[in-house]
C-alpha cells in the first residue's frame, strides 16, 4: 500500500526520515498538548520504556479533537484506544538506535547508510545519515499509534499488536500486508477508514500510526507548511 495523496497514488511509500519533508517550513499554530484521560480515547500502560510514562498520554488538542471524531465513527462495542501519543526526542533517539542495532544485526551484508536508511521505514532518527536534523513526528505531539479494542478490552484482530513491531518482520507491520487473514484486513481498512475521515493521514509502513499537523501530514496533503514543531515536556499538563 502505497500514500494516496494530492502528490501521488499508488506510486510510492514515503519514509518518514524522506529529505523532501526537510524543506517543509513549520508555522507553528500553538495547540497546546492535552491529556486524553477524561476523553472518550481509552489509553493502555506506558509503552516501550518507563521514560515514556510523562508523555505517552498527550497529544495535541486539535490532534485530541479529531480522535474523538474517529471514535465517534466506531460502531458502539469498539472503542479507539491510544499506545502512544508524544514522544520525547530522549526517548525516540533510544527506540531509534535499537531499531538500528537489530536491523544492522539481522542484515549483515548492508552498508552502515543501508542500516541506517531501513530502520528508519520504522522509527524516526533525530538526524539523517549525513547530520542534518529531522523533526519526528511524535515529538511534535501531531502523531498517534492507535489500535482499537472491544468492549472487554482486548485488541481486536489486526494480523499483530502494536506492541511487537520490533519482533515481526516489518513487511507485517505495513498497512497493506498482503498475507492478512480476513478479520485482520477488514479492521485494519476500518482503522484507517475512521482516522483518514477525521482529519488524519496514515503511515503505510506502520498501520497503527497516524498524524495530523506534523510535516509528512502537510507533505500528503500538499500544504504549505506544517501546524506543529518539536515539543519539549517540561511537565505534564493538568
């Protein structure tokens, strides 16, 4: 699967480290980051480290707005559940060096840039191969890694949990994997269904991730500049 968009169809996957994003100016709207606690989005346990605890929960609030609309547009018994939110960029230059670690392991004969360019289909570095500096997008609080879950609270069926992206193959992890069992297509088109229609873009590489306001939203929806810039939590919002 492939970005459908204003700039292309079916044509192309755009990584989220692509140097095209670079020359995307940043007017930054000032939406603050919000707590989903006490809104319709349910949350699970802080992911990835305990670091992630602070942030993990906040979002922008026109991002928080939307995720309320793509909850609205569930039927009754499914509920949109947030894995993560913000990041902060401490944390994603950790999940980004062990993305490297294990991909320069599992692909001995790659170049360092051939490392270095594959694991990041599927975490965001903090600068490009040659230095320069990238914005991730949960850094920005613009980006959600959502899944949905049945009324007793369990992940409904989508092929894997979020929660192992390290450990499938990342062809798994794409949005359009073809080797899907029917329920596993079916809720991830009904994912992206309900977020696409509330305002967000999707990550073909990853089918839990979205965005909105981030400069690869701007970028698929051809906007002049994006909405958010990096956010640094220095404490937790009320």
């Amino acid at each position: 699967m492939s970005i459908s968009s204003g700039r292309q169809m079916e044509i192309e996957i755009v990584d989220i480290a692509d140097e095209r994003l670079f020359a995307i100016p940043v007017m930054e709207c000032g939406e603050p980051l919000v707590d989903v606690a006490g809104s319709s989005i349910v949350y699970g346990e802080p992911p990835e480290y305990p670091e992630t605890a602070p942030g993990y929960r906040l979002v922008r609030e026109g991002v928080l707005s939307r995720l309320e609309r793509a909850q609205a547009a569930l039927p009754k018994d499914l509920h949109l559940r947030l894995y993560e939110g913000y990041r902060s960029p401490q944390v994603q230059a950790r999940i980004f060096s062990a993305q490297l670690a294990r991909t320069t392991v599992s692909n001995p004969s790659y170049t360092q840039r051939q490392c270095f360019s594959a694991a990041a289909r599927l975490a965001s570095p903090l600068y490009t191969f040659e230095g320069n500096m990238i914005l991730p997008p949960h850094s920005t609080g613009g980006a959600v890694d959502v899944e949905i879950v049945d009324r007793t609270g369990n992940v409904i069926e989508f092929g894997m949990e979020i929660k192992d992206w390290a450990t499938v193959g990342p062809e798994r992890c794409a949005t359009g994997f073809p080797e899907l069992v029917q329920a596993a297509r079916r809720n991830r088109d009904l994912l992206v269904n309900v977020m696409s229609k509330a305002g967000f873009i999707n990550y073909p590489r990853e089918w839990w991730h979205f965005s909105y306001g981030d400069k690869y939203w701007a970028f698929v929806k051809d906007r002049p500049h994006a909405l958010y810039t990096g956010v640094e939590l220095t404490r937790r919002p009320v």
